[in-house]
C-alpha cells in the first residue's frame, strides 16, 4: 500500500477495507487472523520467520486498525 486511495480502491477481488465494519473488512480480518491461516497478514511462513519477517501485529495494532474501520476508516 501507498496511499489511502490505494487501500480504499481495493483489490481484484473487491473492497479491503468496508467504513464503519471492521467485521467487513479484509484488511481487519486478516490482521486480526480471523481468516484461513494461509492468508493471514503478515503471511506466518517458516521460511518469513528465518527472515525477521512474518512477525503479527500486536492485540494493540489490530485493536486500532479495528476502532479506525468501525469509525468510518477517516483519511487522517
């Protein structure tokens, strides 16, 4: 991502980030690792791990992307 038009403009496979629903929202539910493992965000791969990548964001990080969606995901 490189702007907050990038992120509301979505992906092929439509919106990633629903105003006012966290719930809705793919980047909230990914994050969250309230989806598949295989399409958790960051990606929780062995191979990312022995890279320093991977890591999962903290309960305070996706707490805020969370409150930021549910309050209408402002451009701030």
């Amino acid at each position: 991502l490189k702007s907050y038009d990038d992120l509301m403009q979505g992906t092929q496979y439509g919106q990633v980030v629903v105003p006012g629903s966290a719930m809705s929202s793919a980047l909230y539910l990914t994050v969250a690792q309230k989806t598949a493992p295989e399409i958790h965000m960051p990606p929780h791969h062995e191979d990312k791990w022995a890279e320093g990548e991977g890591v999962p964001l903290t309960e305070k990080q996706v707490e805020t992307i969370r409150l930021w969606i549910d309050q209408g995901a402002p451009d701030n």
